[in-house]
C-alpha cells in the first residue's frame, strides 16, 4: 500500500514499503516510484504518498483506459511494446482475444455449383504476463478472403485464432468452417470456430460456420444462412462488439448473413462481410462476397 500522505514518516516506512538493504540510506531509493529523485537532493518529504505498487506499462495499438483497465487494440498488423510488468498490489495478468480474417464466399455458375457462405475467422482468448512478454511484441492481423478464398490468421503474446475458409464454389471444395454445395463437401471448424452447414442434393450453397454456430443447411433452393457470430465483449466496455460471423449461402433465394456482419447469399451477385472476422456470402450465378479482416485485443489492469 501507498506510504501516507501526511504526518511522521521515517526511513524505516520507507523501507518497508520499497524494499532495500540494511542500512538503509534514502540513496538507495532514488527513482523507485514517480515523482522520487533520481539523481542530487532527495529527502523524506519526497516520499508522502509514493507506493511501489506499478501496473504493467506498454504501447501500442489504439489505447482506451475504461473501468479499471487499459485495453489495446489492433486492426492492423504491429508492434506491442512491454516496457515493465506489473508490481506490487497490481495484477501482471494480461486478457487476450484474437479474431482471425473470414473466408471469402464461394462463386456460381448456377445450380450445380453453386457458391457456399465463407466461413467466420475463428476467436480465441488467452492470458499471459505483463513480466514474461517485456520488450517487442508483433501483433499479425489476418486478412479477409476474397471470393474463393480463406481469410488469414491472427495472433499476437501467443495467441493466435485461425482463419475463416472459403465456401464450396466451381473449383474449389471448402475449407475451415466453409460451407458446401451439391457437389463438394463443408468444413469443420478450426479451434475457436464451427463447420458450415449441410450441403444438398440440389442447386444451393449452404451457409459458412460463424464463431458462434455452424452454418445453416440448404433448405430446398434456398441457401443457408451463415452461422452466428459472438459477442465479444468479453473483454469489457464494447471495445470489440460482435465478430466472427459467417456468410449465407448462395440459391434461388439467398441464404442470410450470420449475426452482425456475415455477406447475405444471393441468387446474382453476394454480398461482403461487414463485421471484424465475418465470411462473405455466396453467390449462385457469379463472384461471391469478400470476407472481412480479422483483430486483435488485450487488456490489464491499472
């Protein structure tokens, strides 16, 4: 605990709050909290207030201190640099979460090959130490697919969530959480996310798996509906919203987008991803929808 504002202090509180060796001597103490000297004259009354106590110290990423904590956020790849970790009364425990880019939506030709909804990025949370990560710290963003192709994976202090698979097209069969068409399978879900849904036996794309759910089966000449995202506020105060969401599958009536932000299917042309870490929707008779980049974010305690 902080050392008293007011009335008699000694070398002796001193000590018991910062440590030291015996003898003491306020030498020894020079810089140990914010506002000591660190250098020349230094005197007990420089001490009133001054605690050991010291959250964990970074930059980087955009910085929004909220609740008790300090998040950082990454929406595009760099650097999360760890000057200290924390000490005293203040927790080292870093939360993380992780969103990896969607998988683009599979394109059309009509009935046979018809385009699949692209799979959400998977989301994975973690913890690590504010101590065990001091120094330089490389946060990857994952990209969004394109039409027919997965997204990207994202990872940053040893977390790392998966990419969203493209969904089932002309020439491509699905991948990580795509979903299929007549003639080419779905996807299962990586770690952090879930498999697209059923394909049939007739001209419709099923929905790519979101974060939250698998993707919805084909329903006659309807594409499926992509899976839902989650809600990741997990981390607190709305910085991360709903992600993760996956894209509709493409049919004589297009299958709907996943919860906030999965591309919707489309009897022509599909549509993107809207949200962090959705899949694009398919398309029956052309380019399906692009899915959207991934994020990265954590918090502690100050």
């Amino acid at each position: 605990m902080a050392l008293p504002s007011t009335g008699t202090l000694s070398l002796n509180d001193i000590a018991g709050e910062f440590g030291g060796s015996v003898p003491h001597s306020l030498s020894e103490y020079y810089g140990v909290a914010a506002g000591i000297p660190t250098s020349g004259t230094i005197s007990i009354d420089d001490f009133y207030g001054a605690s050991a106590a010291a959250p964990i110290s970074a930059t980087g990423g955009t910085i929004t201190d909220v609740g008790g904590y300090r998040y950082h956020v990454f929406t595009s790849g760099g650097t999360l640099s760890i000057s200290s970790g924390a000490t005293g009364s203040y927790s080292d425990t870093i939360t993380v979460a992780a969103q990896g880019g969607g998988g683009g939506g599979g394109s059309g030709t009509g009935n046979i090959y018809t385009g699949a909804g692209g799979g959400g990025g998977c989301y994975v949370t973690g913890t690590t130490t504010g101590t065990s990560k001091i120094g330089s710290n490389t946060i990857t963003i994952g990209l969004g697919g394109s039409s027919g192709s997965s997204g990207g994976s994202t990872s940053g202090l040893g977390v790392s969530a998966s990419q969203g698979g493209n969904g089932a097209d002309t020439n491509n069969s699905s991948t990580s959480g795509g979903g299929g068409n007549h003639v080419r399978a779905q996807s299962a879900g990586l770690t952090g996310g879930n498999a697209g849904g059923a394909r049939g036996s007739i001209g419709a794309g099923s929905g790519g798996g979101g974060a939250g759910s698998v993707g919805g089966a084909v329903s006659s000449y309807r594409g499926g509906a992509g899976g839902s995202g989650v809600n990741t506020n997990i981390l607190g105060a709305g910085t991360y919203g709903y992600t993760g969401a996956g894209g509709g599958g493409g049919g004589h009536t297009g299958g709907a987008g996943g919860t906030s932000g999965g591309g919707a299917g489309g009897l022509g042309a599909a549509s993107s991803a809207t949200s962090y870490g959705s899949g694009g929707g398919g398309a029956y008779n052309a380019s399906g929808g692009a899915g959207y980049q991934g994020k990265w974010a954590c918090r502690y305690e100050i």
